[in-house]
C-alpha cells in the first residue's frame, strides 16, 4: 500500500499536520521543525553552549578547548514535537561510541524480558527474523539469537559494533534509513520484527527513518520503539535528558502522527519505568478494515491523558524551564554545603544526561573530585565540560565519600544495590533529578 500523506486523517479523528514540504526533504534552517515544516517559535529551554554530551576526553585533550554548540530545544505549535537542530552531523557523534549498552545489569534484565515476551506474543521462531536499529554492542539480540531467532543488528559505530560481531551478532555497520532497509527488503532480509529502543530521539531525518520502517517490514511484520515520555521530562522537570544527541523528545500523540503520515498504525503502548519514563509503542503497515487490537484502549487512555496534561498547550511547555532551574539550583546548594560542612561527595555514573546536569549546573572537580562507572570505555578519561575524571568503583570505595551523587538516577536501586558497602562507613547516597533526595542504603 501507499504510505499516507500528512494531512490524511489519524486514528479518533485526528489529522496529521500538513507540512510546508515533503517529509523527510532536507530543511532549508534549522527553525523550521523536521517532520511537519512549521516554523519553530516557542523554545522549552535555553541551556547555553554545551559540549557534546559522550565527547568524553583524554588526558591529553585537557590543555585545548573543546567544541561546544548551543542547547536549545524548540517546541513545534503544529505536531508538539520537542526538538534541537543536527548541529553536528550524526556521523560525527555516533562513529565511535563511548555508551555500551551491556553494562547496566537492570537494563540487561528488561531487555531479556521484552525478548522472552516479544517471541511469545509475535510467534518469532527459525523462520523469522529480528532487525535493531542501533542494536549497539548486542544487548538486546543476543536474547533472540539464543532462543533461534535470527537477527540482524544495524549499528553506526564501530567500535560497538565489533563488541557485538564479538558475540556472534551479525551487524550491519551503518545508519538505519529508508535507503537500507529497501536494500535488506530486496535481500531478503525483511523483519518480522523490527526493534527500535531509544533510537528515535538520536534520528536527525525523522521523516526518513519511519519510512525506513515501513519499507523494511514484512507484511506482517510488527515494529517496537522504546523513547523517553515527554509527559513524564516536562512533569518532574528531566532537563539533563536533553543533550546534542537526542534530536527529537516524543509524546505519544506526536509519534501517532508521525507513524501514521508514513503508513504505520500504532496498536499498542506500554509505560515503562526505564530512562525515568518511556514509551513502547507497536506499530505495524495499516491495513483498513482491521478490528482493533485490545491495545487500542491503551492508546485512546494515554492520549487522553496527554492532552489533560497540557502537551498540545503551549502553556505546558513554557513552565517547564522553571521546573528546570529548581531541579539546577537544588543540587548546586546541596554540594555548597557539603563541601562548607566538611563532607565529601563522589558521583557514581558516567551518563550523557549526567554531562547536561553538571555543565549546566557548573559543576566541577572542586565541588565533584571524580565520579566513578564501571564502563572501562569510560575510565580513565574525563567528563566534556565539567572535566570531572572518570576512574573505577574500586575508587570510590576506598576514598569511603559521605555522600555518593548518582548520575544516571534512572537507575538509582539498581546503583545502591550494586554499591551497598557505601553504607558500612556511614555513606549515603544522593540523586539530584527529579527532585534533590537523600538515599540511606540498603540494611
């Protein structure tokens, strides 16, 4: 069938925006929004000029300045997407990658779940096959592979990539797009199931991207996307989510349109807890005539639920830098005073959105002195901006802080299970988002 156009209209009477010109067409600025064309006018946060937020440094990079480009995500009025123009080209950011997926076991964890449930519910066995978009260093297709599904895993940066080659993934070494996914469609390579988890944020072409989905599908295939909750960055003021790399911030209504300007109906959600709040959405070719899934309900719920909340008000989104700067200035004010009381604090974590919370909040080695993660990809170098060095847990552990921040919040149990020896000297724990907590660890 013939992917829709913008303009025709959504699931529950919606219409897509019509845009002012053909999605997926280069933007002649970068004030005019990537899926619809609207000018963008209303700015949810103004964040200053920040480094690229995995640009970590080596020793020998401290003595030059480092890049930095502005921050400053954009609201569009017409499809309420939340967005930051490609100011470095993809290729750049993502061609060697300081994230590994495998080293979050909560998240290794998820992972094998959404396998287990996925080959159940879509009826995956040897004949079918499982694509990832930026299917990193095999986290999450190593599950599929080990129950005889076969997989193919897309994955821009090398050094990843070989990781995943390493486990028997097989890895195509490249950027997902409507070009590639023709190329594995004409190869036989379609997906049955084709996975995308917190991919569609780092997507510059949005428009090309979910063609990209639509071409590589078999026709029965079903597509899964996991993605931050716009609802859930606005509510509980997540500004350290925003970075040079996520291009895009979604609410469930402005992935409807985009999904279904491109031929994709979406038929079912779920909320989960990963990242502070995401969505998983499923989406599959639309064929007209169709009875609606029982996921159908989930849908129409949290589009309602969005709209109660604001996300298609501009209101909504010109609170949110308030919400912001109190999240800022309450773990500016903690470390002050502990360092004014004699305490000490270490951080624990090496995450992108932790470079956000720091540079913004101009925090350095004199209120941080070093935060630890157990990536060796990222020991040893320094934090881009705030240059914080990166060492080891084993670190942390023998200089025995009073107070230890956790940078990636998003797992903070997991953290201070991981860490609970933190509380055999009389150490707690510290998160700063979403809002300043004070964590006594585990018995």
């Amino acid at each position: 069938m013939t992917p829709q156009t913008p303009g025709d209209p959504l699931p529950g009477g919606q219409r897509s925006p019509a845009p002012s010109q053909p999605p997926g067409d280069p933007l002649p600025g970068a004030d005019l929004c990537r899926f619809c064309g609207a000018p963008l006018g209303l700015t949810l946060l103004d964040l200053g000029e920040l480094p690229l937020a995995n640009s970590y440094l080596e020793p020998a990079e401290l003595e030059h300045p480092e890049p930095r480009f502005p921050l400053k995500p954009k609201v569009c009025e017409r499809c309420w997407l939340v967005q930051i123009p490609e100011l470095e080209r993809a290729e750049t950011i993502f061609s060697d990658y300081a994230y590994f997926a495998s080293y979050s076991d909560s998240w290794l964890d998820h992972c094998e779940r959404y396998s287990r449930a996925a080959i159940e519910r879509f009826a995956l066995g040897p004949a079918s096959r499982v694509v990832e978009a930026a299917s990193n260093d095999g986290y999450l297709l190593q599950y599929f592979a080990r129950a005889g599904v076969p997989v193919l895993g897309i994955e821009p940066a090398t050094n990843v990539a070989a990781a995943a080659e390493s486990k028997g993934i097989p890895t195509r070494r490249a950027f997902f797009s409507e070009a590639l996914a023709r190329e594995l469609q004409a190869s036989g390579l379609a997906a049955d199931l084709f996975v995308g988890n917190n991919v569609l944020a780092h997507v510059p072409d949005l428009n090309d991207f979910v063609r990209g989905i639509y071409a590589v599908l078999t026709p029965e295939g079903v597509a899964t996307l996991e993605f931050p909750h716009l609802l859930r960055l606005l509510d509980e003021g997540q500004f350290d989510t925003i970075y040079h790399e996520h291009f895009s911030y979604f609410s469930l209504g402005t992935v409807l349109r985009v999904f279904a300007a491109h031929g994709l109906d979406l038929f079912d959600v779920d909320e989960l807890p990963t990242h502070g709040g995401s969505l998983r959405v499923y989406a599959r070719r639309a064929r007209p005539g169709l009875p609606p899934e029982p996921g159908a309900a989930r849908v129409a719920d949290l589009l309602e639920r969005e709209r109660a909340a604001g996300l298609e008000d501009a209101a909504a989104y010109r609170a949110f830098a308030a919400r912001a700067r109190e999240v800022r200035d309450e773990l500016v004010v903690f470390l002050r005073a502990a360092r004014s009381d004699g305490a000490s604090v270490l951080g624990y974590g090496a995450p992108a959105k932790g470079n956000t919370l720091l540079c913004w909040s101009k925090v350095g080695p004199d209120l941080l002195p070093f935060t630890v993660d157990r990536s060796p990809h990222k020991q040893g170098r320094f934090l881009p901006g705030s240059r914080i060095p990166v060492r080891s847990p084993d670190d942390l552990l023998a200089a025995r802080p009073d107070y230890v921040l956790i940078l990636p919040w998003n797992l903070r149990d997991e953290i201070v299970g991981q860490m609970r020896a933190v509380g055999g000297w009389g150490g707690r724990f510290v998160v700063a988002v979403p809002q300043l907590e004070v964590l006594e660890p585990p018995a």
